[in-house]
C-alpha cells in the first residue's frame, strides 16, 4: 500500500449583511445536474457560481473543473451546520478539522494522492454567483484555491437563513462553502 500524499488548503470570507428583503430565487431554484451515474441537484446560485468558476478558470488556461457529488454533500453539510449552529469556520461544529470532514465524504483510500482545499463565504442574502466570485478573487487566499492547477473536482453548498443565530447576529445570510478536491 502506498502512503498517501495529502496536501490542504482553506481561505474563509464573510461580510456582516444588511438587514433587507432577500432575492430568495438564486437558492430556490433547482437546476439538475448529473455526474456519472450520480445525480447532484445545484440551486441556481450554486450552478451560476460553478459556471462562473469554471469560466474564470478558463480564461487563464486552466481545466475546467468537474462537479463532484462527495465534495458537494461536504459542501453542504458544512455550510447547513454553520447556518444552524451559528459559527463561520473551517472546523467542524465539533472541532475536527476541515480535511477531515472532507476525507469523511471524499475518501482518500485507495488513492496514492489526495488533496482537498476550502473557500467559506457568508455575505447578504441576495448575493450572487457573480458577487461571491468577485469576493473570492479579491482575496489572496480564496483566488489560490480558485485558480489552482492541482484541483480536478468541486463541491458547492449554499444555504440561505431568515434568521442566523450565533456570530450571523439573527441576520438574514447566505453561506457558500466551495470544496475543492484531487485524487489520483
């Protein structure tokens, strides 16, 4: 059996929201997507902020990245349990690390290689696909994750609260986690 080589990286963004009507369409709507023999149901935030991912990728030369459902069910557990627990951070609610939950749903068994990276965002509740890019790209951190040549797959979780307890302050939110992915 071969060791696995691991690398990780994660970059975290959030803006306190104003308080104000949210254009709920972005996330209510379902545009189906399928992979393989999986079928990944995206919100039209997640599939517009896919698609501006892939475009942004594109333009610099680098490959397009595929939708995976593993990284997406991280995506979205995480950004729920951020939304319902009221905390904004990489960790999970009980404390383990990020790539830990990630491997949870992305196994890095039977691989010889195995890498996983994280961008976070919580903004207001009308943020769109083209906004939360912008936020990412404007942030060393975030533009890395989004632009490196490693990653092959991503995952995406949007979630929109009426009401976020905990560090949200009782604002109306939308979190976005991105999780991205490498296996060989």
């Amino acid at each position: 059996m071969h060791p696995v080589l691991a690398s990780l990286t994660a970059a975290a963004i959030g803006f306190a929201p104003a308080n104000h009507a949210a254009h709920r369409a972005l996330l209510a709507q379902k545009a189906p997507t399928s992979i393989s023999a999986s079928r990944v149901q995206l919100s039209a935030l997640e599939s517009g902020l896919l698609g501006q991912i892939n475009l942004t990728r594109g333009r610099r030369g680098l490959r397009p990245l595929r939708l995976s459902a593993s990284l997406t069910a991280a995506a979205n557990q995480h950004s729920v349990s951020m939304e319902q627990k009221g905390y904004f951070s990489h960790d999970s609610a009980n404390g383990s690390s990020f790539f830990k939950r990630i491997a949870s749903f992305y196994t890095y068994r039977g691989y010889n290689s195995w890498s996983a990276g994280e961008n976070l965002l919580w903004s207001t509740p009308d943020i769109s696909p083209a906004g939360a890019l912008r936020l990412w790209m404007n942030s060393p951190e975030h533009r890395a994750n989004l632009l490196n040549r490693r990653w092959r797959e991503i995952g995406l979780g949007a979630v929109h609260a009426a009401s976020a307890p905990g560090v949200y302050g009782g604002d109306e939110v939308t979190i976005v986690t991105a999780d991205f992915g490498f296996r060989s």
